[in-house]
C-alpha cells in the first residue's frame, strides 16, 4: 500500500504535528524514518494516506511545524 511521509528535524515537530493532525481528524501514524531515507533510521516520520497529504502539509506550515520533506512516496511492507 503507498502513503507518504512528512519528516521532521525533531521528535518536538513529529508529536507536534500527530496532535495538530488528530486534532483535526487527519489519520495520521508516526513511524521510524525509513532506512531508504536516513540511513541511521533516525527520527521520526508522518505516514499519511495521498487523500490527506497536501491539506495536511498546508495545515502543519500554517501552525509553524517544521518540515524536513513533504510528501515522499512511501511502500510498506506490511
């Protein structure tokens, strides 16, 4: 299943931002930043479905929260 990831440069801005986007009724699941991306699997990433990605990124940048990347293609392997 593909979603996409919104990483961030601190666990401050990742839980910032599950809270702003559940607040709102955004699914959103903080996961460990894919060893694809970073390759010490540092920090943390939202997995969003593509039907929430861009009202969620244009809600995070209206509440200040800081974005590393914005909508990066992403297959689980669940």
């Amino acid at each position: 299943m593909s979603q996409f990831l919104i990483t961030f440069p601190s666990v401050y801005h990742a839980f910032r931002a599950r809270k702003i986007l559940t607040e709102r009724q955004i699914p959103v699941e903080l996961i460990t930043i894919p060893r694809e991306l970073s390759a010490a699997c540092e920090g943390l990433a939202a997995c969003l479905e593509e039907q929430h990605l861009f009202q969620a990124i244009e809600l995070l940048e209206e509440k200040d929260v800081v974005m590393l990347h914005k909508g990066i293609e992403y297959t689980s392997n669940k």
